[in-house]
C-alpha cells in the first residue's frame, strides 16, 4: 500500500509521510525459524494475489487531505529464492501527483520482502537495506512475533544522523473489515517500528488487513512521538481487479 502500505500497504502509502515526519526510512531483513519448499505465492504465504496485472485502487485519507494511490504488478520473475514482484504506485493525494516502482520477493517459503518506503531524490534519507519481511502464514497466524534491526541514515541541516529501527512484524489475528470495494474476512498483519532520533523516541505502527485472493484491503498508520498519539494515514480498497 502506499508510502506507506504499505506499508504495505504491502505497499506502504505512509512511508513517504513518515519520511517528512521524521526524516527518517527504513529497509531491512527478519529472521524466522521456520523453513519450507512451497512454491512463492503460495499458501504458505499470508493473502496476497501474485499475477501481472493484478490492480488495487485505494482511498487513502492523510491528515487533511485525502486522494486515490493505485497499485499495479507489471512484472512477475522467478529468482533463486522465489518469485521477484515489481509494482508501479501511482499517487494523487493532495499536491502529491507521481508514479514509483517498488520490488517486492516472495520467498519460497512463504515469506515476503518488500520495501518499507520509496523517496524521492534530495530528501537526505539514505536507505541502508532493503526492506522488511513478513513470516510465512503459519508464523502470522501463530501470533510469534519477527524482529529486523534496520540502520537509517539522515542529512539535515548540513548533519548527518544515524540512527538504528527496531521493527516488530506480528500477527494479529482475524477481522472482519468493510472498506468501499465490500466486506471481507481478513488476517490481520501489525508492523511496528521503534526508534529514537534527535532525543526524541517514536513509535509507528502499521495494521494491515489482507483478504484472501485479493491481498490488502485496508491500512491504518499511527505514530506515537514522546505523549503524543497521530493517525498518519487511513487506506481503503476501491476496487481489486484481476490481471
């Protein structure tokens, strides 16, 4: 979802937002015990459809603005370790009118990788990994939590800071969610990110509600800056079409 859904989305919409926030990304690898030979895209892994062509179109509401970001996958490659997914974004939210690819993996255990954040040249972040990764379904579905550790660089006012994410990826469970495009039965999926910059500690956690055979159907984004509570980002599905 969207620079975010991502988050996640699995496209992240927030991340850029977060970027500007607190000029920070992330990108990273987690660790799990588990091992398997499913094929990528498979069962194993959390509701996520993989094919060429394969469309999201989500309402994503920022704060005082809102708009649409629509997720296209234009590209479906077998590699060494699975499946390698590219998706085309493409944003209209406020002043924000653009179009990125991101990579996403997965795995042929059932685990996916996909970028936390895409920015834009010139924002001083220096993104020193490659993203995150999501356990396979059965670790989701068991609620046992997976940890990254990710390094983040930042140039600011003439600085360069350093600064070190700890990201938590959990299962939450089941829910049923309404969005625009209908009512589904869902896994749920949290992403929480802790770090510490300038003095300050922030919490962000992403919640990503995934469909089957149609993948994310919403994504809430809040912070959590010293006391102070924000939701960054709300995104709903409009439509999911086949490709």
């Amino acid at each position: 979802m969207q620079n975010t859904m991502p988050l996640p989305a699995l496209k992240l919409p927030a991340a850029n937002l977060l970027a500007a926030k607190l000029a920070a990304a992330a990108g990273g690898s987690a660790t799990s015990d588990t091992s398997g030979g499913t094929p990528a895209g498979a069962s194993a892994s959390v509701p996520f459809p993989v094919a060429v062509g394969n469309t999201w179109n989500y309402k994503i509401t920022t704060g005082s603005e809102s708009g649409t970001t629509v997720n296209k996958m234009t590209a479906v490659t077998p590699v060494a370790a699975g499946q390698q997914v590219t998706m085309l974004t493409t944003d209209h939210v406020g002043s924000v009118n653009g179009s990125a690819k991101e990579t996403y993996l997965f795995h042929a255990d059932g685990s996916i990788g996909y970028p936390l954040g895409s920015f834009s040249p010139g924002s001083g972040v220096t993104v020193t990994s490659n993203g995150i990764v999501w356990p396979p379904a059965s670790v989701i579905a068991s609620g046992k939590p997976s940890q990254s550790t990710l390094n983040i660089s930042i140039k600011a006012a003439g600085q360069t800071l350093s600064t070190t994410a700890h990201v938590t990826v959990q299962g939450a469970g089941t829910a049923t969610v309404t969005v625009p495009a209908g009512t589904y039965q869902t896994t749920v999926v949290l992403v929480t990110e802790r770090l510490q910059i300038v003095g300050i500690t922030a919490s962000i956690q992403v919640k990503t509600w995934l469909a089957p055979d149609v993948g994310p159907v919403k994504e809430l984004v809040n912070t959590n800056e010293g006391s102070a509570t924000n939701v960054v980002a709300d995104e709903e599905l409009l439509s999911f079409t086949k490709g």
